[in-house]
C-alpha cells in the first residue's frame, strides 16, 4: 500500500507540473576555421541566451547539461509532462563583406531535425546581426510554447478609479499672478533706469550658430568650404587607425621574392646574358587588417581586383592626408642593382615610366631603364570618401642584360628596393 501511495505522489508531481522547453545551446561554429572571426561566434551565442532569458517557459542548458542527458536518457522521464528537448546547431563563415549564419534546431528524443533558418548580414553591422539571430531563435521556438490560456472575462463592469483633481483656491492663484507680474515689473523697470544712466547697455539676446556673427545691427554667417568637414572627435579612434595602416601601404606594401639569375652562355663563349625573375605582389598582412581593423563604409570586389570605401562621418581626413595623396607623391618604383665584389654596383635597372629617366646613361655601370612594373594599390581621394583600390595578384618580371664573361663572375650579390618617384632623379644622379 505504501509503495502504491509513493508512486501516486511521484506521478501527480511529474503530471501536475507545467511543461516546458529545455534549450541545449552551443556554441556557434566558425566553418572556416577563420580565426579573424572567430570572435563572432560566442558573441551570437550570448545574444541568444539574452534573447530567451525573459522566456518563463524555456530553460537554457549548456553543453554539460547535453552531455548528462545523453549519457543517461532516462533524465527525459523526470521532466514535466509535454516537456520538449531541443538542441540548436548553429554556424557562421564570412566572405569579404558578409557574414552567412545558418541554425538546424534537433528535437533531442527523435533526433530530427524540426526547423531550420539561414540569415546574413553585414560584417561592419554585426550587432544587427546578431539582434536577428535572437530574434529568429525565438521564432523557431514560438511553436513549441505552451499556449497561453486567456484569462476569465469577469461578468461584472469594471469601475475605473476617477483621478479627481483638487485645484488651489481662487485666491493664491491670482496671488501668485500678481507677485509675478510685480517682479518682472520691477525687473524691467531697473533695466531701464540702467540704460539711461549709461551704467550698462540693452544687449539683444541671440543664440549665435558656428560661424555666425552679429555686429551694428547686421548678421553674418560663415559658411565657407574650409569649415564644412571640421573635426568630430568621435572619429578620432578610426582616424588613428586609418593613419596607420595608411602610413604602412605608402611606405612598404609590397611582398617581394627574388630567385636566384639564370645565366645563359653565348656561343662564342665570351658574353652572358643575366636573367632575374623578381615576383611583386602585395603584403598579405595589410589586406587581412584592413579586412578587419578599419570600419570601412562598403567594399567591392571584382575578380583581383578588391576596393574599399571610407566615408567621412566615420573618419577625419587631415588636410596634410589629402594633399599627400592627391599629388601622389607616394608612389614608388622598384630599383635593382647588382654588386660586384667589393660591393661597388656594376648594374643598375631602374623599373620606370618617367622618359626622361629613360634618357640617362652612365659610364660607370651599366644603366638600364625598364617599365615593367605597374602598382598593385592606388588611392582616390574624393569631397566625402576615400577609395583604396588593392590588386591581389602576383606579377612576375624577368629583367634581362647581357655583359662579357669576366664582369658576370665579379657579380656577387643583388638588391631591390623601392625608390619614391618624387626622389629617383636625385638618387640616381648619386649613383650615375
């Protein structure tokens, strides 16, 4: 008999109790193994959790709690009674701009999959981003809710409680009038007598704009071009960043490999024709931080070729910016020179459109003009927005000079660099 009464408690305990939703929630997974990004996905998953927490119907359990219940099923017959189990399975991966998000949600008792929803948005929106992903969780779990029960309409009318307002007596109303029409009497009054004694003078009152004035009797407002893009000191932390990675594409931005000459011997055995084969292409590294450290307005691509926007109401441009890249005056062309024993140069090719450099010949070394190169970055300064167009592309030049077999022998080493084409002229005449 006991154990019979012991078993009624324990059924009318598990069945009186109201069902619920037990939301197994993992992390979402970077598909891509993208470790830039990698710290988007525990960042879906908190607002997923703030999401569901008001939800009095749905317990959120973690990836312990999966575990526990799938190592002892049985812990599936102590819930509630119409109790469901449910397992999210989300992911992520991000192309340039956009960043794709797709959930499966698993009924834990069948194993089958009962919803599924897929989603995108920006990577320089992401906390958008990750408010929709709250928000279709919770949609894909609004059919699994309990269904509220309406409350009982009462038969009997409400009576709403009348506010009813105590005005002040007639008296100190007209009381107070009147004190206040005194004062600023009296105020007025003093002002005048001052203004005719000279002690002080009736300013006008006017809220003056940026750049207004008021003077004799005449406005003015200064609107000039100057003043239009002043500073927003918001914009000071991406400016920093901005000036940074800029500083870093004007003065180095390209990745050079340099393979070892092929030398080719003339049948009559006395002269050499050199062959070096240089690689241009830009750095990898600037690419990737610009990816992910500048909040750029929009981004293009086309095959190679990949640009960027950045847009003033996200940064300040500093006018000594501007000028810079206006005149271009950062462009740089590759030098290559070729040292002999004693680390005198005995060849030297300059990469170059400039014709005038093409012109030049030297008696000390053996000079040669080339134009082979052409720059993978190029800047595009506009009224509101900057574009940096970057080719990710590799560009193989093989440069060729041919010179007798004892001068080849003396070669010993060979170097690249690149020259600013604003100061090549001067750097050549040094070594010419």
């Amino acid at each position: 008999m006991k154990k019979i009464l012991i078993n009624l408690i324990f059924l009318s305990a598990i069945f009186g109790r109201e069902s619920l939703i037990y939301f197994y929630l993992l992390p979402f997974d970077n598909i891509q193994n993208d470790p830039t990004v990698e710290w988007i996905g525990p960042g879906l998953t908190e607002m997923v959790k703030d999401q569901l927490k008001n939800e009095i119907d749905i317990r959120i359990k973690s990836k312990g709690d999966l575990e526990s219940i799938m190592n002892n099923r049985s812990d599936l017959m102590r819930q509630a009674r119409g109790s469901r189990n449910f397992l999210l399975l989300g992911k992520y991966n991000r192309k340039l701009d956009d960043i794709k998000v797709s959930m499966q949600l698993i009924d834990i008792a069948t194993w089958e999959e009962v919803n599924k929803k897929s989603l995108s948005g920006l990577y320089s929106e992401i906390p958008i981003l990750k408010d929709k992903v709250g928000s279709v969780v919770l949609e894909m779990l609004s059919d699994f809710l309990p269904k509220k029960v309406p409350a009982k309409k009462s038969p009997f009318p409400k009576f709403a409680n009348q506010n009813i307002k105590t005005e002040p007596p007639k008296i100190s109303v007209e009381s107070k009038k009147v004190a206040s029409g005194l004062d600023d009497a009296i105020s007025e009054l003093e002002a005048n007598m001052d203004f005719v004694l000279g002690s002080k003078t009736r300013g006008m009152k006017t809220e003056k704009s940026e750049g207004m004035a008021y003077n004799d009797g005449e406005w003015s407002l200064d609107f000039s071009a100057e003043k239009k893009a002043n500073v927003n000191p918001e914009n000071v932390q991406n400016s920093v960043l901005l000036e940074t990675v800029l500083k870093q594409l004007t003065s180095n931005p390209y990745h050079i490999t340099l393979n070892r000459p092929n030398f080719i011997y003339h049948d009559d055995e006395k002269l050499i024709t050199v062959q070096f084969k240089v690689e241009y292409s830009l750095d990898k590294s600037i690419i990737r931080d610009m990816l992910t450290t500048l909040p750029y307005t929009s981004l293009q691509e086309d095959g190679t070729l990949t640009v960027f926007y950045y847009s003033r109401d996200k940064f300040n441009f500093p006018q000594y910016l501007i000028d810079n890249l206006k005149t271009e005056s950062h462009r740089k062309v590759p030098v290559i020179q070729f040292f002999d024993k004693a680390q005198n140069p005995s060849v030297l090719i300059v990469d170059t459109p400039d014709s005038y450099l093409h012109s030049l010949n030297s008696s000390e070394l053996l000079y040669i003009p080339n134009h082979q190169f052409s720059p993978l970055i190029n800047f595009t300064m506009g009224g509101w927005s900057m574009q940096i167009a970057m080719e990710t592309v590799e560009i193989p030049i093989t440069y060729e000079f041919t010179l007798p077999v004892s001068e080849v022998e003396n070669l010993r080493n060979v170097k690249v660099k690149f020259v600013r084409e604003t100061k090549l002229r001067s750097f050549l005449e040094s070594i010419l």
